[in-house]
DNA sequence: TATATACGATACTGTGGAGTTCCGGATCTT
DNA sequence: AAGATCCGGAACTCCACAGTATCGTATATA
C-alpha cells in the first residue's frame, strides 16, 4: 500500500512547452487545461483531514468535499489515495525554518528562547497531530516514514544543530558537547508530550528543557537573563571567548 | 470507537462462588465453562497483530488464527474489537520493570548502565510499534491513549526517576536538577528514532544518551561510574577505560 | 441421560469506503 | 463551430472486514 509520490514533483508531464524526447510520447495537449492552482488547497485540506482523523479515518470524499472539489478531480490528479497523502505530507516541510534566517541574540540560551513562537508550536504541533495519524503506515513504508522525517523532525533538529554548533564556535560550549544527541531532544521530548500524553506544547515547558536539560548537558547553568551565567560545579576549562 | 474495557477486570461475572446481591442477576452456570486460561494467548496474539499491522490493519480472524481460536469465542469474550484491543494493550503492563528491583550499583551512571538489557530493550521496541499502530485513535480516545501510556511510557520514565532521586538523595547530584524532565528523556529519545527514524536501540545509542545528555545535565561529568564511556569528539580527560 | 453452554470452524449479512463512470457545464485548441 | 479535456457532483461497482449465525463436538450440571 502506498507506494511511489511523483506528481507535483515532475513539470515536463504538466507543462506543454517541455517534452522530453526520450520519454513516452505526450501526444498533444486538447481540451481546457487542468486548473493548477487547486493542488495546494487539495493538499491543504488533505493534511487537515489527516491531522483529525488519520490515514485510515480519511476518507477521499472528506478531502473533496474540504477542499470543494469532485472526488474524480482528485483521482485524475493523484492515482490513489496513498500517493495523495505522501504528496500532501511532502507539501507541510515549507513552513518557516530557513536554514539560516535563525535567531542570533550571542548567546545560546537566547537563541533558544527566540525560537519560541506560538506560531511555530501551534505548526509544529499540528504536523506531530498528522504523523501521528499515520505513523501505523511508517513502519512499511520507509519512503513515507523518511518523508514525514524530513518534513517534520529534521528541520526542528536541523535548526537546533545550528546553533549549539555556533555556540561551539563561540566558544561558549565545549566542543566535546553530544550536539547530535543535544539537538534531538526538544523535539523528541514535544514528541512525547504531544503523542503520549495528549498535552500541548507551551512556552513554561520549553524554557523547562533550556533550561533543565540542554544548557546543563552543554555545560552552561542558566542565567536569569539572556546572558551566560556560566556557574557548572566544575570550572570550565574550554577557551571562554565571551562573544 | 472504542469505549470502556471492563472485561478481565472483573472476577464477579466469572467466578460461579461470588454473587453480588443488588446486581443483575446472574442465574445459574450450566454446561461448559469458560475456558480462561486461554485469555492471556488470545490477548498475546491481539498484541502482537498490533505490532505488525496496527489497529486498522488488525482484523479479528487474524487474531483468532494466531491464537488457533474461533472467531466467534473472541465475541464471546470481548463485544468489540476495540474493547479486545484495549484489554490487550493494557495486558502488555506487566513486563519487568519491578517497582524496586532496580539496579542499585552505587552510582547513577552504574543504575543507569545497569538498565540496558538486550530483552528489555527488545520488549520496549515492541511495545513502541503496538502503540505507533494505534497513534490515530489516541487522540480520539483520551481512555485508550491513558492506557498506553500507562503501559508503555509511565513504568521507564518511574525507573529513570527513581534512580535520579536516589541519586539527590546520596548527595551524587544536586536536588536542583531538573529530574521530571531528565527522566523522560531517554523514552523520549528512544522513541522518536523507533517511530521516526526507524533505527533499533542499541546499546552505543544508550549510552550516548547517559553520558552525552543525561550526566552532564545533571551535572556529573562522564566517567565516575563504572564501564565505558562513550566517546567524545574531544579528548576527554576522564579515565578512559578501553573496553 | 437430558439440557445447556463453550469450543473451533465456516458461512452468512451489512456497511463503509476506494476507485470508476457518467452527467451537464466550462474552457481550451484547431 | 467541433472536438477534447477539464470541472464539481452524484451514482455506481467492488471488496474487505466487523459482527452474527450455524454446525458438529466437547464438557459441564442436574
């Protein structure tokens, strides 16, 4: 089940001007042409239906009808319902982590807490709500479980990697920090809390594992302030280059 | 979908000896009698279907073929699939995890070395897949979502915990720590490689977490315990014990 | 023995949803 | 204009599965 995504992803099928020599004959363009500019609202209402009622509580009649469209409007577009769910969960990875638009405040515990947003928690938790819909098909589907990796869990980690690295650079933590492991773990532990425990994420629990688990894991005992407060039992000996 | 389970739970309705004198009467008991010790193989065959299939994959014949029983004593037992499904996620409790039976070494990195074994290890992978086949029903059923918890979650993140506070206790670590947060963190970890990464767990991974997360942030600095260290990028400055 | 229930096995019923087809109308090319 | 393809909408087919009923057999009570 669910097999291989390859719409949207593949122009020359779409547009007439291209036509790849070597590939199967694209005979001729006829008729009115297919309207383009609802795939993102289909894709839209696909992944709100999923991040209510699963992959198997969905329903293609449901999508359409979200989305105000006829059911064979997305059956031309999208050979099953499977193939559609992949494309609608490759289409959440835009949202707002570019790669190096981050906050740089100068200190890690600043960058950190500028990562807070309510819209990026309210995003982040309704993308865990669709994964979660439909984490009974990642197990047998490694190219679906890698496309909701990249769309959900790698940009957050990413992004989290980037700074302890540069805070590296800094000087302020040590090189010899588990950053790989240290950069998982806010979003592992939202993971939790959003799946396992039906909480919601807020701003008190993210300051908690600034706070609790990554500055002290990094070496750093947090300050009350947006400054380094650095006071760990033992002295740190790393080159303290104060920004 | 999926209301209360009450089966199992209840001794009343099975036992010929005990008669509740206000309830419903149950008449007499004539002819062949249930066959309980059957339960358990009926409940181990709906838990491991739900392994490999999840809940919507899971089809009841499935589950009476595994356990060589007849559809129709499965309805019998259980008045729908939801509520067998219930009882068989709450059956996957009992494991090991002894309240206090735990490792007592001395230290907490030692307790939490002490934890990793290859079949606890095993039998939380399994669990973590039942419950990632039944993800999409947890937020709708605040009952089934408790359970799992409960069975899955709840017994690791109270061992973690147990041992951090016999830590405190010791004087090992400083009450200060942030020990709810510290003591998901493994589970958490765990979790998020399991059901997104679809990596195993392995013991290099778990002892990357104690020393490259847990210690530090509790503000031991890897290497006082006894066993290995994991290896950082950096020279480290403990007593590097080669294994 | 007569009666009643549980057992595994199998056949049956009912329903919901994936996928298909057809419709009247709109939009494109030639 | 003619033909082809799109659109939203609705009716349709097909099938898998939850749940029920039945059968021959086994095990219990009275």
């Amino acid at each position: 089940m669910v097999s291989v995504a390859k719409t949207q992803l593949d122009p020359a099928v779409e547009n007439p001007a291209v036509e790849n020599p070597a590939e199967e004959t694209e005979p001729v363009k006829l008729g009115r042409r297919r309207d383009h500019t609802r795939d993102p609202d289909i894709l839209a209402a696909a992944v709100d239906v999923l991040a209510e009622c699963g992959y198997d509580g969905m329903t293609i009649d449901m999508v359409a009808t979200r989305a105000k469209a006829g059911k064979a409007t997305l059956y031309r577009r999208w050979p099953s319902k499977g193939e559609l769910v992949i494309d609608a969960v490759a289409c959440m990875k835009n949202a707002d982590l570019n790669l190096s638009q981050l906050p740089d405040t100068g200190t890690l515990r600043g960058d950190l807490i500028a990562m807070i947003k309510p819209h990026s928690i309210e995003d982040g938790e309704k993308k865990l709500r669709v994964i979660a819909g439909l984490m009974s098909l990642l197990a047998h589907s490694p190219e679906l479980a890698e496309t909701a990796r990249v769309s959900v869990v790698e940009p957050r980690v990413t992004a989290h990697r980037f700074l302890l690295r540069r805070a590296v650079e800094r000087g302020e933590i040590s090189p010899s920090c588990d950053i790989d492991n240290l950069s998982t773990v806010t979003t592992a532990m939202a993971s939790m809390r959003i799946l396992f425990e039906s909480k919601t994420i807020d701003r008190e629990f993210l300051i908690s594992l600034i706070d609790g688990v990554i500055l002290p894991a990094a070496g750093l005992s947090p300050g009350t302030g947006t400054g380094p407060v650095a006071e760990p039992p033992a002295p740190a000996e790393t080159a303290v280059t104060a920004r």
